[in-house]
C-alpha cells in the first residue's frame, strides 16, 4: 500500500507537468503539490522520496535552535520557524536529534529568491533542509493540531537534470578563496576517469561594471577602468581585488589551453601550494604558473602572453574578450551564490563540496549507457526515478486490479446464477413430486 501510495504522488507529479521538487501531504487540507526550496547546503536526495510524520518544533522552542526540545522528532520531519538563530545551526540542532529532514518556515511567502546560504560549518549537515512559505507553515501547524499530531508528508526531489552525452558542467568559483576548491579535489579524479564524456568549464564570481565607483576603487580593485572588479581578498595584506581579477584571468587562459583534468589538477594544487603556503600567497600569479607548469602544461611567459592576448590595452585598462565573455555568462545564469555547480545547464543545490553530491549530480546528467567509471571508482547507483516506469507500474497495478475485481464478480455471479438454477431444478422437482402424489391418490 506505502508503495501504491508513493506511485500515486510520483504520478500526480508528472501529470502536473511539475519541474520543481514538490512536497505531499496526506491530508484532504492539502489537496495541491507544496512548493519549497532547498537549502544550499547540505544532503539532497536527487530521485529519491522522503516519507515521514510531521513534527512541530517544541513550544519552548519554536525555531528549532536547540536539539534537546525536538528528541520527539526522531526519522520524522521537523518544522521550525524562521529566525532567532541561523538556519545552520538549526540543521545542527535538527541533525543532532535524528530528524530525517529539517523544514523551515519563512516569515513571509516569497521563498523562490531566498537562499540558505553555505557558511564553514555547512560541511556537517548530512540532512535535506528544506524551505516552505509562512502561509504553508501556518496551514500546516494548525492541521497538525487539528489531527493531535497524526499528519504525514512525501518529498520527492526529482534529479531535474537533463540526460546529454557529453554531459557539461561549470563551476562558478572565486580564485583566491580556498573554501571554494574542495570541489576541484573532489572532483579531480572523476574528471581524469570520465574524460572526453563530460566537458568542464570553470568560470569567474566577479564585481562588474563598476565604472561609476570611485577612483581609487577601480584602481585597487578592477581592470578596465571599472568592468571587471572584484573585493580584496586578503583585508590588510598585500593583495588587492585587482589581483583577484588577474588570477582568475590567468586560469582561464589555462582553460585555453587545455580543459581536461589536468585543470582541476592544476587547481587544487593551486589552493595546497599557493593559497595555504603564506610566502606563495602574496605571489599567486608567479605560484600559478609555477603549478601549471609542473602539471605539464608547456608554457613560456605565460602571464603576459596572456594578458597580451585578451587585453585591448597593454596597460591593463581596455575591453577584455575573455572577462567581457565571463560577464555576460554571469548575468545569463543570474548567479547570485558562489560556488556554484551547473550539470548540463542545471544549477545543483546542496553540497557540492560533498564527493557523494558531486558525483551523484555529474553522473545522474549522463544519457545511457553510463560511463564506468560512474559505477565503478564511485560505486555509482543510478537511483533516479524513471516516469515511464511508474506510469507502468500504475497501469499493471490497475490491470491486476480489474482481473481480480471481474474475478470477484464472476465467482459472485457464478455463484448467483447457480443459487438460481438450483432453485429453479427443487421448484421443478417439487412440483412434479406433488403432481406424482396426486396422481397416486387418484
């Protein structure tokens, strides 16, 4: 029956044309699909459906700031409210009492532009966080109240990703923050495997066209007289935004040069020797090409053939093709969180510094076959929910279900038209029993 039911809300699903994840609950209150927003953070079950009992936070507690009041929570879904505590530490809190997914309610009902954002601590959430509007939040304590606690939900997160081969995959990234290269470790050595069967593409989290800032500014922070900028990366040391600006530059030259796995590996070694080790950090450029070179690219001047390339100016002030590319792929995406993942054109919510998120998006994008690899360096199991198959299974389940109802009727009616037949026979017997006493007695 669990399964009949969880088919049913698949279903309904797919005949409302639904792209976004959706949440069910059973309750006649709830007729339509909920809409929600995950965080970006955390554990999200790409394909796969989460059932569980609502929970509302406990009452000395109500935004879920502290684990000890929500014990009852345990494998069930937890509702907290918005605020008094970021939603990082209300994931800990959730986490900590063994809920099976974090529900958090807005203090208003425009949730599609909301983030929840990465911070350091987001790495330990192993737990769906999740975001519903004010208004669901409230219809839905109320319900559970209504029901003295008896209310139950489905959330099905769909992979969302469309299936290509090649698959693409761009990263938004900051060079010169070292929080954002755990994906190139992560994601170095799946890009060695897989090859020529995905098509890798970083690109830059900048400041643009600030050319109405002040001077001083754009000469500290930006190129081109103020189009591509970026903050200082380091506050009181040596560097500036400028800096930053070039740094990510010079890697997409790298890019040019060569995409394969040899960047990523360039990058993540990048951030080992040149971000972490201080002396090299106040030469990232210098420290770049000292990577890429020891990584096997051959290259030459590399900084100022690059520069010379794609500078309209050799004093670093005119148009850039490369920045300007960047730029309007930026407002394109409308990227407003960094880093930030795309499999085939799909941003990836979660977290992608996790090695499970990364390699579960990257190969849930591939059409089949699957390359190996995704099966065999990552064990990868391809638990996404195929339509066609449930619509089967819906379709089979009713078949099965008309041949048992015609075979109920047919043995209720068999059994009918015998009760009337055999009545029909005594009547008969009856009579001719009568009609042969009569006889006799005559």
């Amino acid at each position: 029956m669990k399964q009949i039911k969880i088919a049913l809300v698949i279903f309904l699903i797919i005949l409302t044309q639904s792209v976004n994840a959706s949440f069910k609950i059973e309750s006649p209150a709830f007729p339509d699909l909920i809409h929600f927003r995950s965080a970006d953070f955390g554990y999200i079950p790409y394909g796969k459906i989460l059932s569980g009992k609502m929970i509302i936070s406990n009452q000395t507690d109500p935004y879920g700031c502290f684990n000890s009041t929500n014990l009852a929570a345990k494998q069930q879904f937890l509702l907290v409210k918005y605020g008094n505590c970021s939603v990082i530490q209300k994931a800990l809190a959730a986490q900590q009492s063994k809920v099976k997914m974090l529900i958090v309610m807005a203090d208003h009902d425009s949730i599609d532009e909301v983030h929840m954002l990465n911070t350091v601590k987001s790495d330990k959430i192993t737990i769906p966080v999740i975001l519903f509007s004010k208004s669901i939040g409230d219809q839905i304590i109320n319900e559970v109240k209504k029901q003295n606690g008896v209310l139950k939900g489905q959330c099905f997160f769909p992979r969302n990703i469309a299936k290509q081969g090649p698959v693409s995959i761009d990263y938004w990234f900051d060079p010169l923050d070292s929080n954002n290269y755990p994906f190139f470790y992560r994601f170095s050595s799946l890009h060695q495997d897989l090859g020529s069967d995905v098509k890798f593409r970083i690109h830059l989290a900048l400041t643009f066209d600030q050319q109405e800032s002040s001077q001083n500014y754009k000469t500290e922070s930006c190129v081109s007289n103020g189009k591509y900028c970026a903050n200082d990366p380091d506050g009181p040391g040596r560097l500036q935004g400028k800096d930053e600006v070039l740094i990510g530059l010079a890697m997409l030259c790298l890019q040019e040069l060569d995409s394969s796995y040899k960047l990523t590996q360039t990058l993540f070694k990048f951030d080992f020797i040149c971000l972490y080790q201080e002396k090299n950090r106040q030469l990232p450029l210098q420290c770049l090409t000292d990577v890429a070179k020891n990584n096997g690219y051959n290259i030459t001047n590399f900084n100022e053939q690059c520069f010379a390339k794609h500078f309209k100016n050799s004093d670093l002030q005119g148009d850039n093709d490369l920045l300007e590319k960047e730029k309007i792929l930026f407002q394109q995406e409308t990227v407003q969180i960094w880093p930030e993942l795309y499999v085939n054109q799909r941003a990836i919510r979660g977290d992608i510094q996790s090695l499970e998120e990364v390699e579960s998006a990257i190969c849930g994008g591939f059409q089949d076959p699957v390359p190996s690899a995704c099966y065999d360096y990552f064990e990868y199991q391809d638990d996404s929910i195929n339509p066609g198959y449930i619509i089967l299974t819906i379709l089979l389940s009713a078949l099965v279900m008309f041949f048992i109802l015609f075979g109920v009727f047919k043995l209720y009616y068999h059994k009918k038209f015998k009760e009337q037949i055999d009545g029909e026979v005594n009547n008969v017997i009856q009579k001719y029993l009568s009609f042969q006493d009569e006889t006799d007695n005559s």
